[in-house]
C-alpha cells in the first residue's frame, strides 16, 4: 500500500484543552506573556484580528465538529470538496485514490496527538476553583470514539488514523505511568501490516477506554509547555519519565516532543523555554540512544532573533548526526509558505552528509488545527507544500518515506 502522511495533527474537541490554565498563565506572566504571544507574527493572539477574525471563525468551524466527524472533514478537503470557483486550487483525493506529486497513492496517514492536559490539573483564582477534571481516560475515549466513528460512517474512506497517548510521566509518577504504558501499549507492534490492521479493528471498539483494542496507539506525545521536563531534578519524578523512554526504547515506540517557543502553554514562558529546550535530549539520548523522537516544528523559534533564531534547530540537527532515532517534523511551520524557501536555503548551507541525514529524518506535519490560525485549509497547507520551491525528492521522502520508517521502521 502506498501511504502518504501527516504525523503531527489534531482531532481533539474543545472539552479536551485545560482554557482556564492558558488563560491564568497569560494573566499572571504580565509583559513576558503578553509579548510571548504577541510578539510572535501570525501566531496564536495575533491571528484573531487577522481578516477581520476569518481565521478564528474558520478554527472553530473546524473544531467544533466531533473527531468523527473532524477526520472526515479532512477527507472532504483533501477531496476538494470546499473549493469554490474563485479558489484556484482542486482537491487531490479522488474515487480511485490520491494524485499527489505526479503519482498515484492510496492512502492518507494521519496521527493525531493526544495531550495530557489534566496531569498538572490545579485550581484558579475564579467562583469555581476547583481544577477540572482531565482524565487520560476521557482524553482516550473521545480519540478512540472518533475512529471508531470514522470507521463505521466511511468504511471505504482514504484516511488511516494512528493516533499518539499524550503523557506527563512526571506528574504522573512511576506506578500510573506503567500502568498507562502496559494498557495501552500492550501487544503493540512496529509492523506497517500490524498498525493496518489495528486502525481496520477500531470500528470494533466497544468504548470502554480502559479495555482498548490491540495496537489501539502508535505512539506517545510529550508536551513541556503544560509542565513535562523531559529530564526532571526529583528522584520520583525523573525515575518515571526514566520509566517512560526505557518502555519506549525497549520497544521501539516512537515519541513526538513539542519543539518550539510557543505553543499552548500553562506554565510561565522561562520555565517553558528551559523544558523546551532540545540540548536537554543531549543528557536523554545518551542514557537511551536508540529512541525514536521526533521534535516538533523543528525548533523553531519565533522570539528569537539572528543567529539565535536557528540555535534550536541546529541542535536538533546536531542530535540528528549522532543519534539514529532523531527526526523532526515542519508541523505549522508551513502555515507560511515562505517557510519552504527558508527549508530549503537551511538544507543548502549544511554540509553533504549532514544533509542527506537531515534530508532523511525530516517530516511532513501540519499541526492542524492550529495551523487554521494561519492557513486557510489542511488542503491548502497539503498544496503549498507541494508547490514549494523543495526539490521533488524531499517532498516525496518527507511526505512518505521518511515517515513510514519514523512509525514502522525496525
């Protein structure tokens, strides 16, 4: 089967973010919040003024469907299905499969990364301060509902759904992150035909987010800006997320870690930066060198300026040389186009063995539904990718062979 693939996407409803926790983190940052978010062109607080407020509404016309109901969404506009006469574009998906890149595939990989949003769970200073309730379990239930959903509404449908448990094995601890690990993850299996066959079994799934199918994830997502430190200073804290990579290395489950200076975040931006950091992995990748990760937006950072505005990514590019595990996904990067070109004069400059090692471990990502914050539509941020000035082959590696190794590889 010939796949093409989104690694870094979202299907989550609005239930499922923890509002009030961003909202208090902004309020009580002053300046260092308000220039975090503002400071940041077309990022997440200026986007609402953009348009007369088009990109918020489209967002939210978006999100408010159900995952179901989202998935299929995606399918309808890789279909062409909300183009107009005045959109110049057409759809890539089609009865008999997906024409894209002046070939023919069969089908679209999607995974949707889960959060762990109620890990760090605390009160506000509002009338009802008690912290809401954010459990993984809920989290699991609405993921594997909306495949399930998708499944049986289109069961001849192009999309193939392997979605990521998002955990903070630090808030955690040591005894609920293994127990997380073991329901979740067990009888998992790295295999293309094994991830198939899981995603074909979803429609099976009786809903009961404690009994979940067999393979029912393929990996795990982290997220400092909500608190998780990838290397922890307490004992019990760093002996849990220890836990977590050594499950993961063991086993070869791949992890997708947040990587850039935004982001949703809850916690103050300092703390955030520091967490975020990917020289932190120097310290992890050491102790477990045969992970699978992929870094997020590949490091970008939208605060910085000059030379420091790459120090992220040249990091993560460093790691990639000395690590075979080490991958980095452009998820909202391509939200601007003009970021293609900027890939392309980065990949230019990098010397030839450090670039075919870059070129090998790059990812296509969209980060939808955040990118509606900048992009008009998933098919436009399909399209503009295929339309950038990349040469062929990396489109192609990027979108297909790249991250079929990062999700099945050996």
């Amino acid at each position: 089967m010939r796949m093409l693939f989104d690694i870094h996407c979202h299907t989550m409803s609005l239930a499922r973010p923890a509002i009030g926790r961003f909202v208090d983190a902004f309020m009580q940052g002053g300046l260092e919040s308000i220039y975090s978010q503002v400071a940041a062109p077309g990022y997440l607080l200026p986007s609402l003024a953009l348009k007369g407020g088009e990109p918020i509404r489209n967002l939210l016309a978006a999100v408010e469907n159900d995952p179901a109901d989202l998935i299929a969404l995606l399918e309808d506009d890789l279909s062409g299905a909300f183009t107009a006469e005045h959109v110049p574009r057409k759809g890539i998906l089609g009865m008999s499969g997906i024409s894209f890149l002046d070939d023919d595939w069969d089908t679209w990989l999607i995974c949707p990364l889960m959060m762990d949003f109620g890990a760090r769970a605390t009160g506000g200073p509002s009338y009802y301060s008690a912290p809401p309730r954010k459990s993984i379990e809920e989290a699991v239930r609405e993921t594997l509902a909306g495949i399930r959903g998708y499944r049986r509404m289109r069961p001849d449908g192009r999309i193939v759904v392997r979605p990521f448990l998002g955990i903070d094995p630090g808030a955690r601890g040591a005894a609920e992150t293994e127990r997380l690990l073991t329901r979740y993850f067990t009888g998992y299996a790295r295999r293309s035909a094994s991830q198939l066959s899981a995603f074909k079994a979803a429609g099976r799934w009786r809903g009961d987010p404690e009994r979940p199918q067999r393979g029912s994830f393929a990996g795990i997502k982290l997220y400092p800006p909500l608190g998780f430190d990838p290397w922890p200073e307490g004992r019990a804290e760093l002996d849990a997320t220890k836990l977590l990579y050594r499950f993961c290395q063991k086993r070869r489950i791949p992890l997708v870690v947040h990587c850039d200076d935004q982001g949703y975040r809850t916690i103050p931006f300092q703390e955030s930066a520091r967490f975020t950091e990917p020289s932190r992995w120097g310290t992890i990748l050491k102790a477990f060198p045969d992970l699978v990760v992929d870094f997020a937006h590949f490091g970008e950072r939208y605060l910085a300026h000059g030379k420091a505005r790459d120090e992220w990514t040249d990091t993560i590019i460093s790691l990639m040389r000395r690590y075979p595990g080490v991958h980095a996904d452009v998820a909202f990067n391509g939200s601007d186009p003009a970021y293609w070109k900027r890939l392309q004069h980065l990949l230019g400059n990098l010397d030839g063995p450090t670039a075919d090692t870059v070129r090998e471990r790059l990812l296509f990502g969209t980060d939808f539904v955040i990118s509606l914050m900048k992009a008009r539509s998933y098919l436009d941020y399909v399209l503009d990718f295929a339309e950038s000035p990349l040469e062929p082959g990396l489109k192609r590696a990027m979108i297909s062979e790249n991250p079929a190794r990062f999700l099945f590889g050996g």
